[in-house]
C-alpha cells in the first residue's frame, strides 16, 4: 500500500512541475501582433516582409530574440536596397509584442559617365599592356534600382572607345502573388578592333591582335525565368540566343578561335543555375556558406557544348576577431570538341589562383581551391558632418589583413595539352589586406609568391572568396 502512496505522491509532483515549468516557458512566449516599417518611403512592404523568417501573428520565444533578429537583419540587407537595417521588439501587456523594422533606403538612381578598362583586371592593364590610356571604355549608363518600390532593376549602357558595347537589362523578381517566380530580360551587342586570339604556350598570356576597323561582333539575347524557393534558394533557367563573327585575320592565326576555321558561330543555349546562400552579408560574407551549380548546353548544327561548373564557399569565425574563409571551383567541359571561345578557363570573373592573375589557363576539367584565414583590425562607422543626406553622410569602413593560399589544376589533353601551366598542379601564396565600406565596395591588396617562382602584387576591387 505505501508502494501505491508513493507512485501516486510522485505523479502528483511530476504534474505539478511541468506545469509550472510550462507556465514559465509560457511566460517567454510572445506572439507578433504587428510589423511595423518604418525608412522605407520607396520600397514596398511586402519586399521587405518576403526575406523575413516570421510574420505577423507568430509566436516567438523571448530568449531567442537576438539571434532571430540577427539572422533577419542580415536577410533584409542582402537585397541590396538599404544602407543599414536594425529590427526591434516592443514587449507589451500579456505575450503581446510588436515588431519594428527601421530601415535606411540607399540612393536608386544612378545615371551618370564613367571610365573602364577593357582588360580583365587592373592588374593586366597595369603590368601587361603598359597602362596604355587607349584601353579605356567610355560609358554612359542608367540604373535604376528598386523600380516601382518592388526591387525590379532597369540598366541602359552604351559604351565606345577601345570597344563599342550595348547593353539593356530588364530584372522583375515577382511575378505572380505566390512572390516566387521571376523574368530577367538582358541584350548585349560588343564591337571589337582588338581582340585576344590565343594564349602563349610558354607562359599562358594572352595574344593580341589590333586592327584599324571591327574584326570581332558578338550578340547575345537572354531570356531567364527565376523561381526563388525560399530566401536562401534560387533557381535560374535561361534561354540564350549567341551570334559571333570575327574576321579572316583572326581565322588564320587561330583556326580554332569559334570552331574548325569558322568566322562565323550562331549558337542557342539552354542553362540551370542553382544558387544556395546561407551567408550574413553576400557581397562580403564573414559567416556562412553558399553553393552554385551551372548546366550549360550549347548547339550548333555543327557544334553541341555541354558545360558544368560548380561553387562551393565556406565562412567561419575561428574566434571573435579572427576568421576563415576557403571556396572551391570545378569547371568541366563534357564535349571533346576544340574551342577557344567555349572552353572553360581560369582567369576570368574572380575563378583564378591568386598571383596568377595575369595567366590565362584553359582546360577540359578546371579545379581551383582558395583558402584565406584574416583579422578584423578596423570596423567602425564615420559620420561626415558637413553631409546632410543621410545615404551618405555616414561612411562604414572595415579593414582586414589577411593571409591566403590557392591551388589550382587544369586538365587538358587537347588543344591546350603541351601550356606550361596545364596539367600540372599550380599555386600561390602571400599576405594582403580587404577594405570594405558601403554600397558593396570592396578593395583589396594582395603580394605573394607563386610555384613557378614570380613573386607579385596585385590590386582588385571585388572579394576574393
């Protein structure tokens, strides 16, 4: 009988408490009765609303508020549309709480002239061509960001000087209610009267060939329907329409410059692209992780292409002032069939080891893998009194020294199998330092020393990871 009393005594106190455990978690539960936008005098409410994890009537718990705001925050500024985001809670009567969204909008319209190198980086116009000022794009463009306050994007360019290039670009992220599906309209027409036609197999530079009137004109028309699953993930499906011509000069230095002695090359194209970014800040990630995968298939009656390549980055805070970095890059070209123009290559948009910039290496299978480990020795904001436009009047700077090391190896056993730098394993090494401040500018220096003994030092203006 007193086994009995005691099972009972103990049920009764295991009842009691869990429900005054539960009456305290209960007390940390908080429901969002609003969303309160507040700075956003342009952009829509519901832009804003589509990158939040919670949404008005939502239960949140009170002890995970921090990171809930953090993770908001940071999805909020990666549309690109603000200078500066900070979300609040104001606890209320019961397990009531409102929520408020303050938001500092960036200046949308841009029209204006500038200066561009033609070449692919500053370092090339530099150190390889004699920093000759008749490289230079003399451009005039309009850009439009968050058209109609529904993050759609308008850009208009016109370009001449050491080429003539057109460009209309036409971005509308939402479609239809669901806020998923999306259509980018793009047209691009180049002219060129200098063109690289091949690469030198001793030291993979490029060649170049200069002639008084156009012997390069290229076409593309792209059509890309977008379906963004949530806000990490986006799916990319493009119809492209290609035309290339290029002259007889350039047909007799490099028979394989389109394809098989062709001046002439249309080709359509059919692409997926997957992107998964679970970055904080896109442009210039600290913590993290992101992935992309492309599909390429290219034909031509004479000419069928297929080309993969994949992304795959990594962030992490080692500690509280001292991070890691490191990405790899697998480029494959299925179809044996020699190509200068389509084939995959190392030393175009950022998919280089560092120190070889100034190299151009082509190959059947292209692996890069990049590394950098840095400190963060400055992260504060500037006001600058005498401004009084907010978008501009206060400057966010960040330095970071830094430590890197790349390796990278280029499969080849066709036209680029004797390059001294295929088919051997290549890397680099060496100390640099990244400046970040607002509207996504990034400047970086770094020197290193590389496997086929060339010691450089070389400036970019974008991440290197």
């Amino acid at each position: 009988m007193n086994i009995f009393k005691s099972i009972f005594r103990g049920t009764l106190l295991s009842i009691l408490f869990c429900q005054i455990s539960f009456a305290q978690s209960g007390n940390d539960i908080k429901k969002i009765l609003t969303i309160n936008y507040l700075g956003n005098e342009k952009t829509k409410d519901f832009i804003i609303a589509r990158e939040l994890t919670f949404k008005a009537g939502d239960f949140v718990n009170e002890n995970s508020l921090d990171s809930i705001i953090q993770i908001n925050e940071e999805n909020v500024f990666n549309l690109g549309l603000f200078l500066d985001v900070k979300i609040t809670f104001d606890t209320l009567a019961g397990n009531l709480t409102n929520c408020y969204i303050k938001l500092t909008e960036r200046f949308y319209t841009i029209p204006g002239f500038s200066m561009e190198l033609a070449d692919r980086s500053l370092n090339e116009w530099w150190f390889l061509h004699n920093h000759q000022w008749n490289r230079f794009l003399f451009s005039f463009t309009i850009f439009q960001k968050n058209c109609r306050g529904r993050n759609e994007t308008f850009l208009f360019s016109a370009q001449t000087g050491y080429s003539n290039f057109i460009k209309a670009d036409y971005l509308k992220p939402y479609l239809f209610s669901s806020k998923k599906f999306g259509i980018n309209f793009q047209f691009q027409f180049l002219s060129n009267k200098e063109i690289a036609y091949q690469i030198d197999p001793e030291n993979n530079l490029l060649k170049y060939f200069r002639s008084t009137h156009a012997i390069r004109q290229r076409t593309k028309t792209d059509i890309t329907l977008t379906f963004k699953k949530d806000i990490y993930q986006l799916h990319q499906f493009s119809f492209t329409f290609s035309t290339n011509k290029i002259n007889d000069t350039i047909c007799m230095l490099n028979p394989k410059y389109l394809y098989n002695s062709l001046n002439k090359l249309n080709y359509f194209s059919l692409i997926y692209q997957y992107q998964l970014n679970k970055t904080n800040i896109h442009f210039y990630p600290t913590s993290g992780f992101s992935f992309y995968s492309s599909i390429a298939y290219s034909y031509n009656p004479l000419l069928n292409y297929f080309n993969l390549e994949t992304n795959a980055a990594f962030y992490q805070k080692i500690c509280r002032k001292l991070l890691y970095a490191s990405s790899v890059d697998l480029l494959m070209n299925i179809t044996q069939k020699e190509s200068y123009l389509l084939s995959s290559s190392l030393g175009y948009s950022g998919i280089f080891p560092r120190t070889f910039e100034l190299n151009l290496i082509k190959g059947d299978k292209i692996f890069l893998f990049k590394n950098e480990i840095k400190t963060i020795l400055l992260d504060k904001m500037y006001k600058i009194g005498f401004l009084k436009w907010k978008k501009f009047n206060t400057i966010p700077i960040r330095v970071y020294p830094k430590l890197f090391a790349d390796i990278a190896y280029a499969a080849d056993n066709g036209q680029f199998k004797n390059y001294k730098l295929n088919n051997i394993i290549i890397g680099g090494a060496g100390i640099g330092i990244d400046l970040v401040s607002y509207y996504d500018l990034v400047f970086r220096i770094e020197a290193g020393y590389n496997s086929i003994h060339q010691k450089t030092l070389f400036f970019h203006l974008n991440k290197a990871i």
